[in-house]
C-alpha cells in the first residue's frame, strides 16, 4: 500500500546533529511527501531557515554552535513559523526550556514516524485553521473585545491598546479558544484537544507554557488561572 501524501508544497527544515536519526527523518518524511532539508548544528540551521522558505521547522534540543533553545529563540525574533522540538532525554527541563523559547510542540527521541508526523500535521492545521464560524452572542461581529484586547476572528489579527500583537499560529488558536468561551474555564485535556488536536494522550506542559507566553503578550491577568480546574479569559 503507498504511503498517504501530503499537498504540496509542504516544506520541512530538520536541524539535527546526529548523521544517523538526521537521515532517519529525513527519509521518512520524504516518504510522506515532504520537502525536506537538513542542518547539522545550530548556526546552519539559523542559516538555512534564513536563506529559504519553510513551512515547519524541527530542532533538537542538543546542538553544537548553537544549541537548539537558542535557534528557536533566534527563530522567533523574525518568524511565526510552526516549530516542533526534539529531546533525547526528555528531560523536563529541556521541555520546558524549549516551549519557554516558542517551541509549538515536541517530541521525545527516538520517535516513531507516525507520532512524528502526527505531531506535524497537527501543527501544520493549527497554523492554517479555519476561524470560528461565530462568535459569542455578547460580542456580536466578528472583532471581539475584552478590555484593552480586540480579537479579529476573520482577519486572525489581535491588538492590545491598538498596537498588533505578533502570534504564533498556536498562540492564537489557543487565544481564540478562550476568547469563544469568555468567562468560561477551559480544562488542560480540553485544549489540549482543541488547540494542539492531539488523538492521544499529551503533556499538559504544553498547555501551561503556551499560556504562559500568551499572557506576556496580552496581559497578565486576561487569562486567569482557576486552581485545579484549568483557565479562563477575563470578559473585561
């Protein structure tokens, strides 16, 4: 049976040291339909992800030159490109440390193709969603408002105090979650469910930490915490 395709063009950057698992993913996702290019280390890749143009990007966390924390980071100084993180030990800190610097999602080496490209082409529907179809009857319109923040659910564009807020592609599902059930608290395995599509069961450090970096661009107290239970968006 051929493999399932993906449409093109659908174009992949894997920054990853090690020769063996680099070869590895790369032929897998070919396998798929991907275009696929690779970096060895961190400075190659920042040059790579410069010089074209790429759909996602997967980083390991380990990288000489520049390891991969830092290539995000730099990533998202210039780009809201979808970006997938991987880790050889999984360990937490490493995790963390990755979404803290941007990461969309990541995966724990060695990994199975399937969850691979699962993982990715979750992420590549977040960053190409459709918006809500309507929105809350408080909020007639398709510009929501709470506060200062006003949330374009057509236009996919979002201003605080009337200067743009830059997004990731999850960030702003993730915003527009909330923003469709103002008041409302959104348990982790919901959004989980929602924002990051996931099939199976995920770590909810994703979920913490993509709200964590949201409030930093939005405002602290939008998103409220509800101990034990999950967040909320603040109406006002």
């Amino acid at each position: 049976m051929p493999e399932p395709r993906v449409p093109d063009p659908v174009s992949v950057l894997v920054v990853e040291d090690d020769a063996t698992i680099r070869r590895a993913v790369q032929l897998a996702l070919e396998r798929y339909g991907y275009r696929v290019d690779v970096a060895a280390d961190g400075l190659s890749g920042l040059e790579a992800f410069r010089a074209g143009t790429y759909d996602l990007l997967i980083l390991d966390v380990m990288l000489p030159e520049l390891d991969g924390i830092g290539l995000c980071h730099r990533i998202r100084e210039e780009s809201l490109v979808p970006v997938l993180m991987m880790s050889a030990r999984g360990d937490a800190l490493d995790v963390v440390a990755g979404l803290e610097a941007g990461a969309d999602d990541y995966v724990i080496k060695p990994v199975d193709t399937p969850v691979l490209v699962a993982r990715i082409r979750a992420l590549l529907r977040r960053a190409t969603f459709e918006p809500p179809q309507s929105p809350p009857p408080e909020a007639p319109g398709h510009v929501l408002v709470f506060g200062d923040l006003t949330v374009d659910t057509l236009g996919m564009e979002v201003h605080r105090a009337g200067e743009p807020v830059p997004l990731t592609p999850t960030e702003l599902r993730l915003l527009l979650e909330f923003a469709a059930a103002p008041g409302s608290v959104l348990d982790r395995r919901r959004l989980l469910r929602e924002v990051w599509d996931y099939g199976w069961e995920g770590d909810t450090r994703v979920v913490d930490l993509c709200v964590l970096r949201l409030r930093k661009k939005i405002g602290s107290g939008r998103i409220e915490t509800v101990r034990g239970f999950g967040y909320k968006l603040v109406r006002t």
